[in-house]
C-alpha cells in the first residue's frame, strides 16, 4: 500500500478501477506497474495497444483499451451525444471526440465503468479539464470547478499538520468574491474527505485583520464574510498574511484572539498568480511534496498531473482520486 493511502486512511483492495489516459507515456506505465503492485487499484490504460503494451515490458494485472478498436465506444458516444445534444453534437461528432484518449478515460468514468481517471503528463490541463467538464460533468450544486494541492510536510512539528491544503493553485486565475467563497468551501471539504482532518480555513493576504488597505484586501474579507454566511459550521479566518494563518506567535501578535489563526491547515489564495508561486515556494524551497492539482467540483473523481510529474506523482495522485471515489461510493464526508 501507498504511504499517502495510509496518511489517507485509505485500505484499497483493488477493487477500485482508475484509468490512466496517457498510456503511451513511459512514466504512466511504470506508475500502472507500481500501484497494480502494491494492490491500490485495476489500472487500465488508454492508447495504441502495440505501444502501451511495450511500455508496460509484460507486466501482468493492466488493461489497455486501445480507442481504435475499443468495443465499449459506440455506448459511450450515444450517452455522450444524449448529454450534449442541446449543444448539437450529433452521433457522429461524439465518436470522433471519444476517439481521443482523454476523452474516452472521461467516457468510463461517466459511464460508471472506471472509479476515476488521471491525465495531463501529455496533455495540457485545459485538454484534461475539458474533457471531464463535457464528459462527466459538474458535481450537484456546484458553482465553480477550482482546483488544490495537498502540500506534504515530513518532521516539521512547528507546522499545524503535516498536510497543508493550498487553493487555488492551478485553475481559477482570478477569483473574485463570490467565486473565493466557493474555492474555501469546497477546499474545506477536501481536505475533510481526503484526510479526515478538521478544516481550518485560512483566508490569505498581503494584510492580516486591517492592516493594510486595498480593493485587493477588501475582496478576501468581503469572501470570508460571505464563507461564513454560507457555511457558518466552518472554522475560517480572515484576511491572514500567511505566517499570521501557520504560525502561532505571529498569529497571537496579529490576530489575537482568533481560534484559527496560527493553525490554519486550508489556506486559500487571492489569486492564481500566489497559489501557484507559493505552492511552488513551498516545494522547491520548504522541502514539502506536492500532491496537484487535484480538480474539485465535478461529479465523480478526475485529475490532473503536471507534465513534469514522475511516475511517483501519478500514484500519489492515483491514491488521491482512490480516495475522492471512495468518499463518492460511501457517501463518508468525514
């Protein structure tokens, strides 16, 4: 098992199934190889089967659809064209589509044959976010599709929790409010379902409590405001400079008497350009493992790799989305 199963709580018993689209890709077959290993999940790949098959060297126990011959792809495309037919994708144009191997990975998950599906060490994220987007959709309710990192931290007692949630670090460029609203509420509940951990909301800024003034501050507290409205069972703090939210003596000088203050372990960013630079900081600088973007707010579980993973990053991000589809089959929030 996965030392990021165990931090999750997670026992898989393989019973799971999570699609890997980019089979071709030698780091997705040796991450296939890894987690069918140690038992997390079936793995299925997607790509030409000449060539993911030499990729996989004859490892046993790993799938491959290949979307040239893929028997599954007529239902697909006609769930696919129902779905989408007030947009006018006709039959044939849903065909074409599920052709292609992000799409068709979205198609399983959709169709509820896959648990989950994994991309973008090829693709870029706009080709991964739009295939679930089209494919699988949004989650009931949701209002904007964000994304976060799970920020890993080993011996760092001085910290709240050896996992950090930082959002949004890799798709809401610019929030405002409203949106900053939605990006907390729904980071505080992925951090609850991944971890177990009680969400401690830090509302990040270059201001802590008033000390400074900004259109740029009054839209961080205006969001805090409205988290609270919304969700007043949520402990959440705000507007925090970001050692104000870590660290205890800096928060007992700049936010007295604030209970989240000094231990916030979900910290939201202003802004894309700070939750990217600082979840980067954090990595390159701090020491700490970076586990993202994990997409949050679609109906069942897809992610996203950077395409300068390593085989290691796809199973840590296959233990993540086991434990997004295990919370979805449960119905355990945590």
């Amino acid at each position: 098992m996965s030392d990021l199963c165990e931090k999750f709580g997670l026992a898989p018993d393989g019973a799971a199934h999570i699609v890997l689209s980019e089979g071709t890709d030698p780091r997705v077959a040796e991450a296939a190889i890894t987690a069918t290993k140690l038992g997390m999940a079936q793995i299925t790949l997607i790509g030409p089967r000449a060539d993911v098959a030499a990729n996989l060297g004859g490892a046993s126990g790993i799938a491959i659809v290949d979307p040239a011959d893929c028997p599954d792809l007529p239902r697909y495309a006609a769930a696919y064209a129902e779905r989408r037919k007030s947009k006018g994708l006709t039959l044939e144009a849903a065909t074409a589509e599920l052709s292609q191997p992000n799409f068709l990975a979205a198609a399983m998950v959709a169709a509820g044959d896959a648990d989950g599906t994994i991309g973008g060490a090829v693709y870029a994220t706009p080709d991964i976010i739009r295939a679930a987007l089209k494919v699988i959709g949004t989650a009931k309710g949701t209002k904007l599709l964000s994304s976060f990192f799970l920020m890993i931290f080993e011996n760092r007692p001085d910290l709240p929790n050896d996992i950090l949630l930082f959002s949004d670090s890799g798709l809401v460029i610019d929030p405002n409010a409203e949106e900053l609203s939605e990006i907390a509420i729904a980071s505080a509940g992925s951090m609850s379902t991944l971890t177990g951990t009680t969400p401690q909301i830090g509302m990040l800024s270059f201001s802590t409590k008033g000390s400074a003034t900004h259109p740029n501050v009054d839209k961080v507290t205006e969001a805090t405001a409205l988290v609270k409205t919304k969700r007043p069972d949520l402990a959440i703090e705000g507007e925090l400079q970001f050692d104000a939210a870590i660290v205890p003596s800096v928060a007992a000088a700049k936010a007295p008497g604030s209970d989240v203050a000094g231990h916030a372990n979900v910290l939201i960013f202003p802004n894309l350009d700070a939750g990217n630079i600082g979840y980067k900081i954090a990595q390159r600088l701090g020491g700490a493992r970076a586990i993202g973007p994990v997409l949050q707010g679609l109906a069942k579980p897809a992610n996203d790799l950077s395409r300068g993973c390593t085989a290691s990053d796809i199973v840590d991000m296959i233990a993540v989305t086991l434990a997004q589809a295990e919370s979805l089959i449960s119905g355990d929030k945590r």
